[in-house]
C-alpha cells in the first residue's frame, strides 16, 4: 500500500514538471500594436509653389500647381501672389534673408525649380514616290462594271517638304523642408521631343502630316505637363516615405 502511494506521488512530480518544462520552452506570443512610426500619417501637405525661373520656366510651375492641386494629399500655395515672394529665385530658396517671409505661409515645404528649353525646327525634303496623270487614256472597267476612258499614269519621284521638330524643357528643383531647414529633394528632370512632320508621312491616312505641326509654344506646353507629371510623383513618393518614417 505504501510502494503504490509513492508511485503515485513520484508520476504526478513527473508529470509537474513536463508540463513546466513544456510551457517554459514554448514561444512566448506577445500582443502587437502599431506604433506611430509604423503607421502611415501621410495627411494634408501644404506645399507653397515659388517661382520657377527660365525660359518656359512659368509654363513648367503653372502646371506642377495645377497637378498638386489635383492629388489627394497635397494642398499648394502661389507663393507667387505672396509680397515679397515673387521674386525667390531657386538658388535663394534656404536663404536665410527670405525665410522669414516664406515661413509666414505656414507651409509644410518650398518647391522651386530652374527650366532650361530649347526648340528647333528641321526644314527639308524626302523624295517620294507618286503616280502622275499622262493625259493619255485607254479603255478600262470602273467599280460598276462599265467600260470608261481610264486615263494612264506613270511613277514620279518628287520633293515633298517636311519638318523635323526636336525640343527638350528640363528642370532642375528643389524642395526645402521649413520645420527641418534642409533641402530634402533635389534633382533634374527631362522631356524631349523628336517628330517629323510632312515628307514621306504626307500620304499617310491619319497623323503626322506636314498640315499637322503644332505651334511651338504649344510643343513647349506639352512638355511642360509632362515634365510637371514627373515632379509631382517624385515630390509626392519623397513626401510618403518621409511620413512613414516620422
């Protein structure tokens, strides 16, 4: 009677301390919560727009501000309307002299560029191919069925004028951070453009006929909004992964 009370002891210690054991070795799971720097705070950034300097350079900056206005996260100032702005060129954007009236928009960040363009037209001439009326006739059926007077042709190879337009509007610019004082993006972007116009393409059905050429400003315009395009998404990616991390 006693053998068989300790044996019932000494299993129940054993099994005390497996199961002390296995709790001891299992993985401790432990609550998670996000912490503010995990959790993405990108809100409303108010971005005050300065001058963008060079030729076309007004064109670049009218549709940067037109774009921002347009994305979800951003609210754009015209700084250009602000005394005593308009004139902040981009190499005077982290100039202490005018900081203090550019930190009186209560702007989250400056952006301010620098446009370089060019535009040149390409005149000359392709030797096309095309069928020439002789005066002469012969006998033919037309699309009814019916015998006509057909009036024969021969090839000719004529000059036919064209132009080459090539362009390209550039910008550099930077965008300056008013509570951290820094610069926090920076770079250059590019647009070109390389279309003919006219010659071998005046036969075609559709586009590129020399009657086709745009104005040239209105080249520069198009460019300009792609350029503008580019800026935005590279603002706003700089801007988001700059939220994540704060």
């Amino acid at each position: 009677m006693h053998d068989r009370k300790m044996t019932t002891r000494l299993w129940a210690a054993l099994l005390l301390i497996a199961v002390a054991t296995w709790f001891g070795c299992a993985p401790k799971l432990r609550a998670y919560r996000a912490t503010p720097a995990e959790v993405s705070s990108a809100g409303i950034r108010t971005l005050a727009v300065l001058r963008f300097d060079g030729p076309y350079g007004e064109t670049v900056r009218g549709h940067v501000y037109n774009r921002l206005a347009k994305v979800e996260h951003f609210r754009p100032i015209d700084a250009l309307k602000v005394h005593g702005l308009n004139n902040v060129m981009y190499d005077q954007v982290d100039d202490p002299g005018f900081l203090r009236a550019i930190e009186k928009l209560k702007a989250y960040a400056v952006l301010a560029g620098r446009v370089t363009s060019r535009i040149h037209d390409i005149h000359g001439a392709d030797q096309v191919e095309s069928q020439e009326g002789t005066g002469h006739y012969k006998k033919g059926k037309d699309l009814s069925g019916r015998w006509v007077n057909v009036e024969i042709k021969r090839a000719v190879v004529k000059p036919v004028p064209h132009i080459i337009r090539q362009a390209c509007v550039a910008t550099e610019y930077k965008l300056f951070d008013l509570k951290t004082k820094l610069v926090i993006a920076s770079g250059k972007l590019k647009e070109i453009y390389d279309e003919k116009f006219g010659g071998d393409k005046e036969q075609a059905s559709c586009e590129h006929k020399l009657s086709d050429l745009p104005a040239q400003d209105s080249t520069m315009d198009e460019l300009a909004a792609k350029l503008a395009a580019k800026l935005v998404e590279k603002i706003s990616r700089r801007l988001n992964s700059k939220s994540d991390t704060e």
